[in-house]
C-alpha cells in the first residue's frame, strides 16, 4: 500500500508538470485535459497519506498537495468561485439577442431525430453541427430548411464536416482551409433582428491525439490564426466550435488574449461537453466566446442524442454600450510573436507535408 500510494502522488505530479512543457507533442498536451481526474486523484491520495510508512510519506503527502495545489489554481476560474468574465444581460433586448446552438453529432451516430427535436424544443437562431457529412445534411436539410433558410453547408467524410443553419441573413459566408486543407472553418457575419450585424467564426481543428494528429501544432496554429485575425479587426464577434482543446489549456488562454476575446463560462462553471458516456472523463470541449460587446443571457448543456458530445446552447445579447463593463483579457508582445511563431510553423509545416 505504502509503495502504490508514493507511486500514484508522484505520478500524478509528473503529469501536472509535464502539462507545463512549451513542446507541441500530443502525449504532453493531453496531460492539460484531465486537470479535475487529477485533482481527485491527488485529493485521494492526500486522505490516504496515514496509510503511509515514513519515510515516504512526506513524499506522498508533499507530492499530492503540490499537485491539487497545481490543479486546482488551473480549474478554479471555471468554477462559481471565481468572477464572472462575461457580464450577465438585462430583460428585454430580444432584437439584439442571438441563441446558438453547437452540436457535434458523431458522424457514425444516425440519431438525428434526437438533434432535430432539441433545436425545435430551445428554436436557437443559429444551429452549428460539426462532423456532419452527407447523410447528415440530408436529414438536417429536411427538418430545418423551413425555419432556418440561410445555411452554409460542408458535408466532409473525415469527421470534419460541418453545417451552419441560421433563421437570420448570413452576410459574405466563407468556407475557409485556414492551416489544413481536410479541415475547413465559415466565416460569416449575422444581421440581428435590431438591424446591426457581428460576425461568426465557426471552428473544428484537429486534435492532438494518435488516431488523428501526434502533434497540436495545426490545432494551435489555426486557433491562433483566428485570434490574430480578431486582434486586427476587433468588431463585435463570436467564435464557435469543437476546438479539441480544454478551456483551461494553454492555447486556448492564449487565444482568448490575443484576440481579446471573453469565455462566457468563467465564473459560471465548466459546461463539460466530452465524453457524453463517461462522466469521469468529462471535459469542456465545445466552446463559444463572446467580444467584449456582449453580454450573457443563458449557457446551458443539453441532453445527449447518441453523440459523444453534448450539444451546448448560449444566449448572447449584443450590448456595445456595455462592452467597457469587460475587462478583456491581453497578451504582451511577447505572446504575440509566439502566435506568429507557431502559425508560421504551422502553415510551413503543413505546406511541406
């Protein structure tokens, strides 16, 4: 017992430090997703410290409190502990509000009734399904073309499809290959009931995992990408997507400085979205983020529908003249030119292969 409880605490401090190595290989980045698995299991560890015969259980005990220490300063802002970042929206305004929808639908997953009868029962304005191919379109198209004309359509084969249904004017809609040429991103700006309009990037980058990529250099170079491109045109914007990275990593906290961008979760909790079948292995992997110009009215987890995510649903209101009730979250110079670094790289690299 005295042997596997020192094991385990250190082990699990070596894969909270690893989490911290500026490298882009896959087997290091996914030690940033379990950060709450692992705060339990060090949790676990620390009660069980009593069963440990000196001298190792200073090391079991200094080991698994450094790691929940660790953990818990990366999970706590997504908790109820912690300030909000998105400010919460005033009654009424329904003209300037805008309900979106992000579904990953698990392109095996045949259950689109399931889908179709959610986006019915919550009617958002924009439904975004990703990993959509052709069936998928098809039965989409058949439900939703009545009540949501406007759509830019992707069906992809590759588990990177993806279909954009909203009942608003689409304005200038772009498919774009931003890093990969198999993994397409919309570009597109949404007229609101009220008239003004803000633009929409919707996003699936590839994951960092062995079946799909041994690196998350194109993952980080196309959300990095995204977030310059906000940085340089900084309207009122939102960015949508399976971005196959945690809220808490270091690319994605990354992305929200350089663009400026807010995450409507901080402070409200981790709407953990992935893996629908197991509850132990859960992380907030669909994700939506606001500009400072909104505010937020509702964020919710939906039902599942016999995809391995849960599809997510977020009521944002357009409210500029709230926008200095933010404060934006900023990168230095530094972490600026790191982004240019690694989206170089990443379109070099992809050119070379």
């Amino acid at each position: 017992m005295t042997s596997t409880i020192t094991l385990l605490a250190a082990l699990l401090l070596a894969a909270t430090l690893v989490a911290h190595l500026p490298m882009h290989w896959w087997g290091i980045r996914s030690c940033e997703f379990p950060r709450l698995q692992i705060a339990a299991l060090a949790l676990l560890c620390l009660v069980a410290t009593p069963l440990v015969e000196p001298p190792w259980y200073w090391l079991a005990m200094v080991c698994g409190l450094v790691t929940l220490m660790l953990q818990v300063v990366h999970i706590l802002p997504w908790t109820r502990l912690w300030p909000i970042q998105v400010q919460p929206a005033q009654p009424g305004h329904e003209d300037r509000c805008l309900r979106l929808l992000v579904a990953n639908v698990l392109t095996p997953n045949r259950n689109a009734e399931g889908l179709v009868a959610l986006i019915h029962q919550h009617s958002p304005d924009i439904v975004l399904t990703l990993e959509s191919d052709a069936w998928w379109e098809q039965q989409l198209d058949e439900a939703l073309a009545d009540d949501w004309p406007h759509a830019v359509r992707i069906p992809q084969d590759n588990l990177y499809g993806m279909h954009l249904y909203s009942r608003l004017p689409l304005l200038s809609p772009r498919v774009e290959r931003l890093i990969q040429e198999d993994i397409p991103s919309i570009s597109t700006g949404i007229q609101l009931r009220c008239g003004d309009s803000i633009h929409l990037y919707a996003v699936h980058p590839r994951p960092p995992a062995p079946s799909e990529s041994k690196e998350s250099l194109w993952r980080d170079a196309e959300l990095l990408l995204v977030g310059k491109r906000i940085h340089a045109d900084p309207g009122p914007t939102l960015v949508a997507g399976d971005l196959n990275d945690v809220a808490w990593s270091r690319t994605t906290r990354s992305f929200c400085r350089v663009s400026g961008m807010l995450d409507p979760r901080r402070g409200r909790g981790m709407f953990s979205t992935f893996h629908a079948s197991y509850p132990v292995m859960r992380w907030p992997l669909d994700h939506v983020f606001s500009s400072e110009h909104f505010t937020l009215s509702v964020m919710q987890r939906l039902p599942g529908f016999g995809s391995d995510h849960f599809p997510i649903l977020t009521t944002l209101c357009y409210r500029p003249s709230r926008a200095d009730e933010h404060d934006n979250p900023q990168a230095d110079s530094q972490e600026h030119q790191d982004a240019r670094d690694t989206i170089r790289e990443g379109q070099l690299r992809e050119q070379e292969d």
